[in-house]
C-alpha cells in the first residue's frame, strides 16, 4: 500500500511525479505529497487524494529536476497533513517517503527522543528518517552508508526513497517487502511502486529486490547490497502499454474492467487452450506436473477476493482431480504451525503479487519444503519471484480497487490447472473433458451476452440502493460467488453485506429475513438446482426480496424471485465465470448510485502490501 514516485534528470519533476502519484492512487488515497530540490527542499502535503494536493499547489514554486512524490494509505497516524508524505528530518536537509512498517519503530523513537529529537508526525516513517540522519551525522556525513547501517537495525518492510538538500543529483532508495521500479532513461531515472508511472517515458526497467539499494543520479544507476557489494542492475523491457492503465472511455475504472472481461479471458485462454485439439498447454504447470500429479495434498493460499478463487477451486480440484484441497487466508496460515508433508503443492493466488501476508505466508511454507505455484496477474511481482513455477492470468493491470477482472481470469487459470492435472492423472473421463474444454472457450462469449444485461442491472440497483443489508446465498460451485457478491457489495456501496451456503442460512442468518431485506441467489442450472429452490421458498415464506441470478429459461426461479437476472446456459464448473459478472455490475450501479467513488472506496488500497 502506499504509492510511491520519483525522478531525477533533465526534465521538470513535478509533472512527472503527479501524474505518476495520480496512476498509483489505487495504492492508499489518505494523503498525498511531493518534496522538490531546487537549491532548498520544498514539501507539500495535503490530506485526500491527489488532486487536492494538486490544487493546493496552483501558483506554488514547483520547478525542480529532482523530487519524491507519495500517495498514502495510512497506517501509523490518522490521514492528516502533517502525517502525510514526504517526511523532512529534524535538520531539514533529508527528505524521505516510505511505504511500509517500520515495527520496532517506537524503541527507535524513544532512543531518539532521548538525544533530543522531537517528531512533527506520529509515523513510523519520520523516525527511521531521523534514525538515519542521526547515524548521518556522526558517521562523517556519508548518506548512503548511514542507510545501510539503520536499514540493518530495522525490523519491517519498506521501500524507502531519500532526497538530501547537500547532494541534489542523488537519489538513494532501498527495498524490503515492498515493490520497487527504477525506469531507465536517458540521463534521467524515475522510480516507482509499479510501472505505471514510468511507461510513458521508458520501456526500460529495474526491478529492485529485497535488501537492495540503488543510487540514482541523471546518468548512473548503481546498486547495492546492504553489505555494499556492488551488483549488477538486471535491465529488462516493459511488455504493457500506455492505453492499458487509462479509462478508456469508460466513467470509471472499474466498469472498464468489468467489460474488459471478454477480451481478458480470452487472453488468458489463448495459446493455452485448444478445444479441438483437446490440449491445454501451460508451460509452468507443465514444468511440476511430476509434483502435482502425485501431491497429497493441495494448499490454496490467497486474500480477499483471491481467496475466492481459491475457494472455488477447491470444488473444481477435488471434482476433477479427486486431490484435497485446503483454502487458507494467507494472514492467519503466515501465523499458525501450519503442517506441510511432502507432496504438499501450494498454489498462492494474488493479482497484485505484492500481498504481504501471501508473500510471508508462502516463503513460510518454503521453508518447509513445498513447491509454491503461483497464479498471478503482475509479471515479475514478488510473489512471482518467488514461487518455483506458476503462470500469469494476463488479465492486464486492474486499477479499479475492487478487483474484477482478475477474479475471473483467475477462475480461468485455476480452471486450466484443474482440467490438465485431471486429464493427465486420469480421474476425468475423455467425453467430460472435452467438453469442459469447450465450455471453458465459450466462456468469453457468453460473458458478453451476460454485459448486454447492463441496464437492467442498473435499473434493479436503483430499485434496491437504500437497502440496509443484503444476504448473498448459493451452493456449490456458486457459494464462493455468493462471498464476492457480498464483498464487492460491502467495498463498493457501503452496505452491509453477508454471503452464506444457501442451506447453512437456516443455522442462523435467517434471523435477518424481512420484508426489507433483499437475498440475492446466485442459482445457475446445476446440481444443487432442487435445493437451491427450496432455499428461495424459505426466504419467500418470510416475506425476503429475492433477486436470482439463474440460467437462462429457468421458468422455476424466475416465478419465485422477485427480480432475475439471466445467465447463459454453462456447466457447472464454468458457471461462476459467467455468475459473479451481474454481481459486479450490481455494486457498481449501486455504488454509483450512491454517487460513491467506486474505484477508490474508503479505507481501501489496491495493493496491500502491510500486514
Ligand atoms: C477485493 C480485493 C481484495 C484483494 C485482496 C488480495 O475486491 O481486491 O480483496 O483480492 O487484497 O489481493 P491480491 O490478489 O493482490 O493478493
């Protein structure tokens, strides 16, 4: 979380690093800042997103070659101004932004108060700059090797970027747990949390590990180990483009991702999937066949809505594939003695790759033994570094806050994995996988039909916006569905909102059923149809609202629910593709008719990259 930019060349610096602050506002939106080095260090900070700070600097000095930029989402000190970033030490020769936990910040503080140092914020980020510029001072002025002595002493995660008044054409950064990117030009360097910022300018990039530390000046790029061991910058060229990260056209991000979804998946089929020739080829999961097709055991790890993901493969492995699953919250797998045999296979789901508690979670498990196969959407993100084997969604970068697009062709890739490892383990049938195959390369179509619904998504979100609670139900395949319904919901609109097995609502959220609570089913054709039916009854019998997603000429449901919303006709295991998209588009009309900023709701960010 957080957003980092900076940049250092012959260029005006503050165009650069706000239009970069505003890509990566995804990351945290509490308060945003620049620092600017021309001659003095100048900092502006504001609370809220980016364009106020923007419109509290109309007429402010702003020119400089050299500058920090930060988007926040807080952790240590309430969004305010004065906790905003960038930070300046207590000389104010040093400016820093952070994103991160510094954990044993407040032993630090304490040592520091007692020489004297008073703090202006209450972030963790003001006392590692002043723990630097402490060790600064009494190491003969030597900055870089001051920051490699603190960042030895400190525990947590960062990325940290330091402008420093005495040395305008250097800028000094470093990495630990949190992404970082240098861009490469032509004397100029950028940094960033992501690529966004950079493209624009360079295709050419860095890509900084753990424990590492650059020092950037207009024409040089030299990088560190924290034992100050030069290494050897690893530049690649970025494979996204400009078009990619822009609206598009669309009122917000998140309804173009919403429609972006028959191009992605299709993406994430192609080359992959060959219904006619009956092969899936996917060169990771190829790469440990060996080790899945004889696991014992396998361990999906995720977050949030990757979680699932998870959650539906886990009916699809066990259907297909007849191996056990587990579906683990990475932050409460990273805490507990987890047992791992041998044979265990862990797939960690994340689109970002950046997600602390699945990156700690799954080195965790490495250190155990197991092979981790990582399903990620942001090539060369720390989760994809460090798993053994894994392959990419290629959904392209999802900024909308909520994640949708990525959901879905995480879907698609688990599903991919599903079916190769049944076939070649033998436990599916030639005819069932052929025509899963099929069904799976329909999907991108029937997703389309599925969008013309729009309107009518639109109009049901008007009908129910006043809405207090909502109940999401399904079974099957389409419970974990009923869980992201009910979490885009809760994100986007602020309404409360709880997903449920439709049967287990008897055991207690039934309680909640009136005549002003809408129950939103999601009841496509499938095996649990007749139970699911039965569970409409309940909620009708106490007087529930119910509107159904169902399959197209389902006459049964649609009779009983109060509003429909039609799917095509698709076997069960490919259903949630086509379920979970009228559940995205109802939260985004109903945060939009709330006039809510969908794609940047409260206390969010995109990318949790804390604890
Ligand atoms: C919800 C959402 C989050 C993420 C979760 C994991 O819409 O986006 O719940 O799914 O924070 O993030 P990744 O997939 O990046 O690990």
């Amino acid at each position: 979380m957080c957003g980092i930019v900076a940049y250092i060349g012959q260029r005006e610096a503050y165009p650069i690093i706000l239009k970069g602050l505003k890509r990566l506002e995804y990351r945290g939106y509490d308060s945003a800042g620049v620092a600017l080095l021309n001659g003095s260090l100048r900092v502006y900070k504001k609370k809220g997103k980016v364009a106020a700070l923007e419109e509290s600097l109309v007429g402010k000095a702003v020119h400089a070659h050299a500058g920090i930029g930060h988007t926040r989402w807080a952790t240590h000190g309430e969004p305010s101004d004065r906790n905003a970033h960038p930070h300046l030490s207590a000389s104010g020769k040093l400016a820093m932004i952070h994103n991160g936990i510094i954990e044993n910040y407040a032993q630090l503080k304490s040592d520091l108060q007692k020489k004297g140092y008073e703090f202006k914020s209450d972030t963790d980020t003001e006392v590692l700059l002043n723990f630097i510029e402490d060790i600064h001072i009494n190491n003969g002025g030597n900055l870089e090797e001051a920051i490699r002595i603190a960042l030895r002493r400190v525990v947590g995660a960062y990325v940290i970027v330091v402008l420093d008044q005495d040395h305008p054409d250097t800028l000094i950064a470093a990495r630990k747990g949190s992404p970082l990117v240098i861009g490469v030009g032509k004397d100029e360097h950028f940094l960033a949390s992501d690529a966004s910022p950079i493209i624009e300018y360079t295709k050419e990039v860095v890509y900084v590990n753990d424990y590492e530390l650059a020092i950037l000046k207009p024409d040089e790029l030299v990088l560190k180990n924290l034992g100050n061991d030069k290494l050897t910058p690893f530049i690649q060229k970025l494979d996204l483009e400009l078009a990619a990260i822009e609206k598009g056209g669309y009122d917000s991000f998140m309804l173009k991702e919403i429609f972006e979804q028959p191009h992605t998946i299709y993406d994430c089929l192609r080359g992959r999937l060959d219904a006619t020739a009956g092969t899936i080829t996917m060169s990771g999961v190829q790469s440990c066949m060996q080790y899945l097709k004889e696991a014992n055991r396998i361990l999906i790890i995720a977050c949030g809505t990757s979680w699932h993901a998870g959650l539906v493969a886990e009916y699809i492995i066990e259907e297909l594939c007849r191996i056990p699953v587990e579906v683990e919250y990475a932050s409460e797998f990273r805490y507990r003695n987890p047992i791992i045999n041998k044979g265990d296979i862990i797939i960690a789901v994340s689109q970002s790759g950046e997600t602390a508690d699945t990156l700690v979670a799954i080195e965790k498990a490495k250190e155990q033994g197991a092979i981790i196969f990582g399903i990620l959407n942001v090539v060369g993100s720390s989760i994809a570094r460090a798993s053994h084997a894994g392959a990419y969604t290629h959904a392209g970068p999802e900024i909308g806050v909520a994640s949708t697009k990525a959901f879905t062709a995480q879907l698609v890739v688990l599903t991919m994995v599903a079916l190769k490892l049944s076939n070649e383990r033998g436990t599916i049938d030639q005819k069932r996988y052929l025509h899963l195959l099929n069904e799976l390369q329909q999907i991108p179509d029937k997703v389309a039909t599925v969008l013309q619904q729009n309107e009518h998504i639109s109009a049901l979100a008007e009908k129910y916006k006043d809405a207090r609670d909502f109940l999401y139900l399904g079974r099957g395949y389409n419970f974990p569905i009923a869980l992201e319904g009910a979490l885009k919901l809760k994100e986007i609109s602020y309404i409360h909102a709880e997903g449920y097995p439709a049967a287990e609502m008897k055991h207690g959220p039934i309680a909640l059923v009136d005549e002003k609570l809408p129950v939103v089913f999601v009841a496509t054709r499938d095996s649990y149809h007749e139970k699911i039916v039965s569970n409409i009854q309940e909620i009708k019998a106490r007087k529930g609202k119910v509107v159904a997603v169902i399959s197209e000429g389902d006459d049964v449901i649609e009779g009983m629910a109060d509003d429909v919303i039609k799917v095509p006709e698709a076997d069960e295991i490919v259903a949630p593709l086509l379920s979970v998209i009228p559940l995205q588009l109802l939260s985004y009309h109903i945060g939009m008719a709330k006039d809510l900023d969908v794609d940047k709701p409260r206390n969010l960010a995109k990318s949790v990259t804390v604890e």
